[in-house]
C-alpha cells in the first residue's frame, strides 16, 4: 500500500541553507565578540576589532568588561557648578552625591554617580559645555539668568595603609571648565 | 608535503568528532523553558531599568537633555541604531518613546508576540543607550547584547501568552499539550551562555593585568569610595589579609565562570558561588541592577530536565499542601 508522503511547503535544501546560515551566524559572532571585549594582545585581535567596528557599532554589539579594572578608582570625588547669576550673586550646585542620599534615591539617581565620573575624564572635555549650558538652565529664572558657569572637580585621594585603616584625605579642586552663558543656552 | 594515511584519518576523525559537538551543543534540540524563564526575567530587568530611568528621562533624552544628540554624535561617531535620530526631538514624542519601551518589556515578559517585542525592545533598549552612552554600566551592555540573540531565540515556546493562545486554537492532538513545550533548538541560548562566560572572561584578563588586584589592594579602594557604598560592610571584612582573599577570590570566580561553567560536574556549584559573589557585591556596592541583570542569564544554564525535575517537586509540595487536612 502506497502511504501518501506528507506535502513539502519548501525545497529540500531549504533547512541545509538555513543550517549553514546560522552556523556562519554564530562562528562570526563567537569570534568577533571575543576579538573584540578579550583584552589579550593576540597578533590578529586589533584587525579583527578594525574589521568588525562599523558592525559593532551600528548593532550595539561594542562591549567592555573591564569592573574596577585595570585600576580601580582611586579617589572619592564629585562635580560641582559654580553659577554666577546676572546681578552678581552666587550659587553652588552639585551634581546628585550618592553618599549623601537614601537608599531608594541611591538608587534611583545612580546614573548620575557614572555621569559625573565620566566627566572628570580628561578625553570627554568635550561634554562639559553641554553640562554646564544644562545647569544654566536648570539655575536660571527669566528676572536673573545664569551669567557663567564654573566646574569644579573635587576629590580626595584613597591611600592604601598597611594597618587596613583608612584616612580621609584633605580635599583638592580643580576647575573642568568655565562657560559664558549666551541667551540662546537658556531657552 | 603528503600527510600519512593514519595522520590523514585522525584528522577527518577529530574534524567530525568536533563538528558533532558543535551540532549538538547549538542544534540538538532541548526544551524551551530555560530560555522562556530568562525571557520573563529579562523583561522583569528591561522594565526595572526603565522605570528606575522614569524620574530624569527627559533629562537624559530629551531635547533639552545633558548631552544633546548633536554632541553625543560627535563624540561617539559612526553609523549607529539609534532611533532618536529619527523621533523628532520634542518631549512627547520621547516620552512616547519612553512607553513604547516599557509597554513592549510588559508584552516581552509575559510573552505576548514576543518574536515583535524582542525586537521592539531590543531596539529602543539599543537607541536608549546610543543616545546617552555615558550613564550606561555594564548591565545595560549585558542587557543590549543579551537582547540581541534572544530576537533570534524561541523565547514564546513556553510560559508565554503566545503558547496559550496557539494551543487553544489548535486542534486536539495537533498542538503539543501546555504542560509539555514542544522542544526548539537552542543555538540563541547558547550564545547567551556564551556571552556572559566572555564577560566574565574578560573581566578576569582585566584583572590580571593589573597589579592592584594582584597584590589584592584593589578591593580597598573599591571600599572606600563613598557613591559606592550601599549597606555597611564588617571591618574584618575590610583588613588586609581578608581584601586580598576577596581579590583573589573574585579573579577565581570570573575565570571559573567563563571556563569551567561549561564542565557539567561543576556547574552548579559555579552558579551557586557565582551567585554568592553577585548577593555580596549587591549588598556592598550601590551599582544599580547590574548583579541582577548578569544573575538573569544563569538561569540558561540550568539543565532543562532538573528545571522541571524542580518545577514537579514544587508542584506536589504546592499539591500535597492544598490537600493536607487544617
């Protein structure tokens, strides 16, 4: 007796292709993940990394996974902004300090801990502006506008003792960047 | 030069014995469930992460955020997936942005047209990121990638709305019963699996490297910078023989998770101090969700038979304790 085969809705080598396209698909992603976040000084790592960049970062794929390393942070620190108002008068305003909240807050401004770490880093000076046209807006009223904004680094360095104590260390300053609001920053 | 014919044989042996693993560890077909359960988890994750960036969203992404678009654009140049490029600029239009997310999370975690959602929340999840890189830590990244590969994962084959809605309209017999998921190949999963060992993998090279966690100082600094101090940690726990235990310890950690996860025997003490390392640092360090976004995906490595081996004992407890007389 004749059994009637089930009918095929597509070729048969189909389900081959398919096969082959998600093994290309993972061999691809494997090596290209690892050349990429690995940080080995392997000879063919940085061309891999050059080759897979405009990939990486058009799909989201860039990663780095470097917690508290090489070096951890070595220093307690905070941004604040100087504001000089228009009829001379001062302000001082600083960023969220984690330190200085609670819990839930801790939480849920947390982001501000990472954001105001990355702006003491010396290769994102090109950040400070719009951060300092921000605060002029959050500071300003129309009666007296915010004239100049001065960031301030403030930091105490960590010192490892051999007792396990540990010392706070006096406090030192240093200015990110001094900005001359323009009206057209306020509105 | 001719290889010997005996040469020749081991290597088409040792050729075929490597592309049977391969096979097996991607394709030979597992049920769902670890990869449904990551799937409620990660959207639990995507919608914790938004709801958490709620209070200062317009702040981040709006027209007039910290960093505008512009700026963010210069910096970090190249062609990216970035929606906000493409919504105007106005602060409806990002606070929309901004439920579409946290709407498509809701339908991803509990399943429904999930494929969609995946996509959907990958892709806002990605732009969110693109659009201000420097508040994202690496639970963000985890997530980012994470939702990649689970867009090409069948993540609604089980304890999804998507499930219960196709066994109700299928004919008896026709649809696999609810309690008995139709098995899937679980090549996504496994470059999930395979994503997070490399995190760990790299964490670990990052460390060696460096002579802080070496001589094990660099837990006293992590320690003591205060916007990181979550719950108070004892001062035995801060001496110095004890921080250069924990640096070693974490090193170790990070390297058997990336290597020898993949060793059946050991897995599960892996996970189990793996997750221990997580709680602690949870508990010490205020770094928002990331232990809980990394945690998420250890779930991908429970054995789907002692998933359900667990799922039925918990059922005839829950059973058996229905039933017991007051």
């Amino acid at each position: 007796m004749k059994v009637a085969r089930p009918k095929r809705n597509h070729p048969i080598w189909i389900p081959k292709v398919k096969i082959a396209a998600i093994n290309l698909f993972l061999a691809f992603h494997i090596l290209a993940i690892t050349c990429w976040c690995v940080p080995l000084k392997l000879p063919l790592f940085p061309l891999c990394r050059k080759l897979v960049r405009p990939y990486f970062l058009w799909a989201g794929l860039f990663q780095s996974w470097d917690m508290f390393a090489p070096s951890p942070w070595a220093s307690n620190s905070y941004v604040e902004a100087v504001v000089i108002y228009k009829d001379g008068s001062r302000k001082t305003w600083s960023f969220p300090r984690m330190e200085q909240l609670g819990l839930t807050d801790r939480y849920l401004k947390e982001r501000y801990r990472k954001f105001s770490e990355v702006l003491q880093i010396e290769d994102n000076d090109l950040l400070l502006p719009d951060v300092a046209r921000h605060i002029a807006r959050l500071n300003s009223t129309p009666s007296n506008p915010a004239k100049t904004i001065i960031l301030i680094r403030r930091w105490s360095p960590i010192i490892p003792r051999a007792d396990g104590s540990y010392q706070p260390e006096p406090w030192d300053q240093h200015v990110l960047l001094g900005y001359g609001v323009r009206p057209e920053d306020l509105q | 030069m001719r290889l010997p014919l005996g040469a020749l044989t081991l290597k088409s042996a040792t050729l075929k014995s490597a592309s049977g693993a391969w096979n097996r560890f991607f394709f030979r077909k597992q049920s769902p469930i670890p990869i449904a359960l990551f799937r409620v988890a990660y959207g639990l994750l995507v919608i914790a992460t938004v709801l958490s960036l709620r209070p200062d969203w317009l702040a981040w992404y709006g027209g007039h955020a910290w960093i505008s678009l512009s700026t963010m654009q210069s910096v970090e140049p190249g062609t990216r997936l970035n929606l906000f490029t493409i919504v105007p600029q106005s602060d409806g239009w990002i606070d929309a942005f901004f439920w579409i997310l946290l709407g498509s999370a809701m339908m991803l975690a509990t399943g429904f047209l999930t494929r969609l959602n995946s996509v959907i929340v990958f892709l806002c999840l990605t732009s969110v990121h693109q659009r201000n890189l420097f508040i994202t830590h690496g639970g963000d990244t985890f997530l980012r990638l994470a939702g990649f590969f689970l867009m090409f994962a069948p993540a609604g084959a089980a304890l999804s709305m998507d499930r219960l809605l196709r066994v109700r309209r299928s004919k008896r017999g026709e649809e696999d019963t609810l309690n008995r998921p139709r098995p899937q190949r679980p090549w996504a999963q496994r470059m999930i699996q395979i994503q997070l060992a490399l995190l760990y993998f790299a964490a670990f090279c990052s460390k060696v490297k460096s002579p802080a966690w070496l001589n094990g100082t660099a837990l006293y600094y992590v320690y003591h910078v205060e916007s990181l101090h979550r719950f108070p940690v004892p001062a035995w726990f801060l001496q110095p023989e004890m921080l250069k235990l924990e640096s070693w310890s974490a090193m170790a950690i990070e390297f058997s998770l990336a290597l020898l996860i993949w060793v059946k025997d050991l897995r599960y003490i892996l996970l189990a101090l793996g997750m221990l390392f997580h709680l602690c640092l949870e508990y010490s360090l205020n770094v928002s969700l990331f232990e809980w976004d990394v945690l998420s995906a250890y779930i991908l490595f429970v054995d789907p038979t002692d998933a359900s081996r667990a799922w039925n004992w918990i059922r005839q407890r829950l059973d058996g304790s229905r039933t017991e007389p007051c």
